[in-house]
C-alpha cells in the first residue's frame, strides 16, 4: 500500500507544513502583540477552511460517481491536469514567497485587527484555504488513481499529522528544521510525482474522448513486464509509469518534467533577493526560509514568550516586534458564537446540500421491476455507456435478474437473490445491440421481457450463457483423470508399505512425497470424496492429542513419523490403513455424485488452499515439502484447465491467455525451488524468494476468480 501512499504523504506533509506554518505566524504575531482574545477568530478560520476543504472532496467523489464511465473519464483527466497546475504553482509560489512570508502574514493581520473579527476570521480562511483546496484536488486525483487502495488517505493522514506536529515543534521552540531545504527537495519530487499525475490526466482524457490517440502507443510492455509485482506497483504507485502509455503521455511526462524541473533549479541557483522591508527582516527564521541556507535558517518559529530567541553571534538581533495595537471594542448585538458556527457550518452545509439534493440516481439510471409478472416494467433504451439500474423485486418470491442480449442470451450483468419488496443497484456497461431482462424467481419459471435496441457506442462484452449439458464432457474427462490417479496412488501406497516393512525408512520418505504428490494433483474432486479426504490427508489441527491423535491418520501422520525418529515399524500399520482408504476411495468415487458446476469453482478453489496451507508452512508435518504439494496442486489446476480450456476459449480467450502467462511464471519460481530430488522448505526461503511466489500464487488466483462467473451455468426462459 505505501506505493500508493507515498504521494499522498509527501503532498499532505508539504501542504500541511506550509499552512501550519502560516497558522503559526497568525498566533505568535498575535500572542506577541497582547491580542490573545482574537485567537479563537484565527481558528475559526482555520476550521472553516478544513470544512470547504472536505466538502470540496466530498463534492467531487460525488459528481464523478453520478457521472457516466466515459464523463468520469475526462471528468477525473480534467481534474488531474488541474491539480498538476495547482501543485506547479504551490511549488514556485514557496520558493519564490518563503522569505517574505512572515512580514506579509504580519501586515495582514494588523489590517485585519483595525477592520473587525471577521476580517481575521477571513484572513485566516483564505491563508489556510488555499492549501486545503490544492490538497483535497491533489488526494482526489492520487486516490482515484489508486482504484480502491486506502494508501493515499492513509498517506495523507499521516503526512497531515507530522507536519502538525512539526509546526507544534517549531512553534514552541523544541524542533530545528532546514526549511529552505525542505522545501526545495520536497518541491524536487513533487515535480516528478506531478509529471505522473499529468500523464495519468492526459490517458484519462484520451478514455473519456476528449483528446485523441488513446490506441497510439508509445510502448506496451504488458506481455514483459509483470503488473503485479512489486517494482511495478512501486512505479505505478508513486510515478504513475504504467507498463503500457501512449505517445501523448510519454511526451507530456517528459515535457514537463525537462521544463519544469530546469526552471526550478535555475531558480535556486539565483542570489536570494535583498530584503524589501523591514518587516521582513524581522520576521522569525524558521518562519521565513530563505533560498541560501543561513544559521538563522533552522532557528525555531516565534514562541509565544515576550521576548524573540537569541540569534547566533554572527548574525544581528532581530529587531523587536511592535506590539500590534487591538481595535476598539464594540458592542455585541448577536451571540460570541455566532459567527464562528455560521462561518464553520456553511461549507459543510453547501457541500451536504449539492449531494443532498442532486441528482441521487447516478447518470441513465432507471427503475426496472422483477417479478414473473413484470419482469422488465419501466425498462426504456438507455444511452450507451456505464449505467445504473435500480432492480426493484415486486413479486413475492427471492428472484436472481440478468441484463441479457436475447438473440444470443450472454449476460451483460446480473444479481442474485434480490428479495422480495428489496431494491439493488445493477451496474452495466451499455454498447450498440438488442438488451433485454431475464427474471428467475426461485422454484419458477424464467421470464424474459420486452427487447429494446441501444444505437451508438461499440459492442460491449457479455459473458455468453452455459447450460449443465456443456459441461458434462468436461466432467467426464476429469473423472477419468481421476479414476487414473486412483489407481495409480494405490500402486504408489503399496509401494510405501513394502519400503516400512522392510525398514528401508530412506526408501519410505522417498516414495511418501511421490504418493502424497499424486494426491495432491486431484484437488479438484476432493469436494467429492466424502469422508475419505479426511483419512487421506486429514491434519492434526484440532485434535485433542496432536500428532499422537488416533484419529491423526493419512498422509500427514506417516510424514510426522518419517521426519520425526519413529521406527518403520510402528508406521507400518499407518501405511496399511492409508492402503486400505485409498482402495476404498477408488472403488467408491465412480458412483459418488460430482455436480458438473463444481468444476469451474475448484479451478480458483485449489490454489486458495495453497496458498493458505502450503505456501505458509501451515501443513509441514516435518519434510520441509511444501513446495511440492503446491506444484502438485499447479498441476491439477492446469488439468482441470485443459478439460475447460474449449469452454473459457469461447468466452473469453484473453483472460485464458493472462492465466497461462501467470501459470507458466508460477511453474518457473517452484522449479527453481526445486534441485534434484530435494525441495526448499517454505521456511527456508528467503523473504524476496517467497514474497515473489506468494505474490505469483495471488496474481494466477487474480485471474482465475473470472473463471466460475464465465462458466455459470444459467437458467434459460
């Protein structure tokens, strides 16, 4: 998560430094001139720009979310770019102010203090509402990035927090910091970040239809480059540099990252300015960086004491503040907190009102009814592109509903279980051709409504409908590959038995791992095996006695005692039971029912068990095999795939391709783990080596977790 952190951190830290900084100023300049009762009108300030700041997010999540996929698209590319400008200018704007900051503070707070309260309330509004602004745009653009990472929130909060307790430090005269250094290295990578931010603005721009070009890639390494891995998060996270760009983003990253940073640069190389005023002169250091690094540079900010903080001897006194001089008082005719309240409120208020009473169905939404008697009623032909339908169930049973293309029946979308007198949303993309709506109630007959044809848009893709009988070739293929696994591993259990019984214990873990590999390749039909699974390959987790259960038996058992000094002859009897169930399991299995809709489940299924199981140790009873079992259970993956390669070749060739790139990588790291006869114990493993197949193991499940919706097998009208 912290490669989507990073920015929002760095962005948080940055924008919360400077407007703590400028809060400070606005406190010490009046705890020093004796107009402490005028604080609470600088935090009434401040807290109403926290609260325009918030709801300006708020705004914008909710305009986008009510936006089409295409209008987001620019909407988000708009925005991107404008925060890019927002930041350039925040960058520029520090170096070139930074020196005259506090002076200028100053000066408006004594206009302020002559004008009223609610003109210190303004000051300190616009002071800190500005930063609040570029920092709201800012994680907006970064968190949409993002998808649904809570890294840039989790940056933000925390890049948020130290600069508050940065400020906190300097104010009070316990912290030492560069400013000017700060600021000019912080400035230095924002720059980079920003040239990622726009480049990511400008590709959702070209998504959204707004400029060109969106196919004329610069490069595109996809088929090289591994998207989850780390490096490539790392990139994408923080630099926005994703495997695939078109020429507009590599030219307008480049651009702008030349252009800019050589202007930043060449401004820090210029003499720092003399002072202009007095006033400025006066200001504190740390208040006030300069662009050429001074002792007085890391001073402290102003404490509220009476007297300023000696200077170094090389530098003059600073020259006493002037006390500033209150304005009259006036008679009150409203209550003290009035103003405050209505000043903190009214952003807030705004902002609730436009979510409040804006449009509250995202954009084409439409109310359809699902019943056997209405299915479809309120159904009109939307606009093409990403909508919402609200799916209101009037009938009197549980129903499932399913947007459908019916000249070929392939879903575009669907929802299960909607309840009698409940109402979902159902989100589908919308594309040139003929939709119609299918209801199922629960224990009735499918009813298909009216057609309506959507003109414009490009064809959208649907996932074509599957019926029991499809599968049932697959399902025999698989049961045959069973059925010679079977007889196999009984071959392999006699083999094992023989070795005990001649007390040739070498031979016997030899021959364990060959018939605990030949199991673990039939993962896909444990569903199937009743109660033999647990006698087969049963763990010791929750057994009262552990490894010395009677009821710890099977594959696991035998393998504690092989690795664990016990002698052939007290696992022989083990190995005989482990004979006798797996005859057993052999003889029953042809007659055990396997419901043909389990297939597509177990081809994601198996490999969620390694990686909760082998790829954490959880199952090493001592052999230090786990690598084994899961490139056992890889191989039955890959079978089951082979019995469902036809099915998901006519659905959706391309997500098969994406699996068997991260199968063939899977395979590559657990081969490397293998050296002759001898596995790498998962615990052995160094943490790259197993973060890496770890990661590799999640990113095939990724891909595979399609696979079960693909081959769902729906009811017809």
């Amino acid at each position: 998560m912290w490669d989507d952190a990073f920015p929002s951190f760095l962005i948080g830290l940055r924008e919360g430094l400077e407007a703590g900084l400028i809060v400070s100023i606005l406190v010490a300049t009046l705890v020093r001139g004796d107009a402490k009762s005028r604080l609470p009108q600088v935090w009434t300030g401040v807290l109403a720009a926290i609260a325009l700041s918030m709801s300006f997010g708020a705004v914008l999540t909710f305009t986008a979310a009510n936006l089409s996929a295409t209008a987001q698209e620019a909407f988000g590319g708009t925005l991107s770019v404008v925060a890019v400008a927002f930041v350039t200018a925040m960058v520029f704007w520090m170096r070139r102010s930074a020196r005259n900051l506090s002076g200028e503070i100053r000066e408006k707070v004594t206009a302020a203090l002559a004008m009223g309260g609610g003109m210190l309330i303004l000051t300190s509004f616009l002071a800190v509402g500005r930063e609040g602004l570029e920092t709201a745009l800012f994680l907006w653009t970064t968190a949409r990035a993002a998808g649904e990472s809570g890294g840039p929130l989790a940056g933000a909060a925390i890049g948020l927090v130290l600069a508050a307790g940065l400020c906190w430090g300097l104010y009070r005269r316990v912290l030492k910091i560069n400013l000017s250094r700060f600021f000019t290295a912080t400035g230095a990578v924002l720059i980079v970040i920003a040239s990622g931010v726009l480049g990511y603005g400008l590709r959702d721009l070209q998504e959204g239809g707004v400029i060109a070009g969106k196919t004329a890639y610069a490069f595109d390494l996809s088929a090289h480059i591994d998207a989850g891995s780390w490096y490539a998060a790392l990139l994408q996270g923080v630099l926005n540099l994703t495997p695939a760009m078109t020429w507009l983003q590599v030219a307008a990253y480049v651009g702008y990252l030349a252009i800019v940073m050589t202007l930043f640069v060449r401004g820090l190389r210029k003499p720092a300015p003399a002072p202009v005023s007095k006033k400025a002169a006066e200001a504190p250091a740390a208040e006030a960086p300069t662009a050429e690094p001074t002792a007085a540079e890391t001073a402290p900010a102003s404490a509220p004491a009476p007297a300023a903080a000696p200077a170094p001897a090389s530098a003059p006194d600073p020259a006493p503040v002037p006390a500033v001089t209150a304005a009259p008082a006036r008679t009150r005719s409203r209550p003290v907190w009035l103003l405050p309240a209505a000043v903190v409120a009214i952003p807030a208020v705004i902002g609730g009102l436009v979510v409040a009473f804006g449009d509250g169905k995202p954009a084409g939404a439409q109310t359809v009814a699902v019943s056997p008697t209405e299915c479809g009623k309120g159904f009109s032909a939307p606009q093409p592109g990403r909508r919402t339908f609200s799916m209101r169930n009037t009938g009197d049973k549980a129903s499932e509903v399913y947007l459908i293309n019916p000249a070929t029946n392939a879903v575009y979308g669907e929802i299960e279980g909607l309840a009698p007198g409940t109402t979902r949303d159902l989100v589908a993309t919308v594309g040139s051709g003929e939709y119609a709506w299918r209801c199922v109630p629960t224990s009735g007959k499918a009813v298909t409504s009216a057609s309506v044809r959507v003109s414009g848009g490009s064809t959208t893709k649907a996932v074509l409908p599957l019926a029991a009988s499809e599968l049932q070739p697959p399902l025999a293929s698989y049961r045959a590959y069973v059925n010679s696994g079977l007889g196999t591993l009984v071959g392999q259990t006699g083999t094992l038995t023989a070795d005990l019984a001649a007390g040739d214990l070498t031979a016997a873990r030899a021959d364990w791992l060959t018939a605990h590999d030949t199991y673990s390749a039939l993962g896909a039909a444990y569903g199937t095996f009743a109660d033999f699974d647990a006698k087969i390959n049963g763990r010791k987790d929750g057994l009262p006695g552990g490894e010395k259960d009677p009821s710890f038996t099977g594959f696991h058992r035998i393998e504690y005692g092989l690795w664990h000094g016990e002698s052939a002859a007290s696992l022989r009897p083990l190995a005989v039971r482990l004979g006798a169930d797996v005859a057993g399991l052999r003889k029953a299995f042809p007659t055990q029912d396997f419901d043909p809709s389990d297939l597509p489940l177990r081809s994601h299924e198996i490999l969620e068990n390694t990686l909760q199981f082998e790829l954490t140790g959880d199952t090493d009873e001592g052999s230090g095999t786990n690598l084994a079992t899961a490139n056992a259970n890889l191989a039955g993956t890959k079978e089951l795939l082979t019995v469902l390669r036809p099915l998901i070749t006519r659905r959706d060739p391309r997500q098969l391709a994406l699996i068997d790139a991260d199968i063939a990588r899977l395979q590559r790291l657990l081969d490397g783990a293998h050296k002759g006869a001898a596995w790498t114990p998962v615990g052995s493993l160094d943490a790259a080596a197993r973060a890496t197949i770890d990661g590799a193991t999640g990113q095939l499940l990724e891909d595979l977790a399609p696979v079960p919706d693909l081959l769902e097998i729906r009811k017809s009208a």
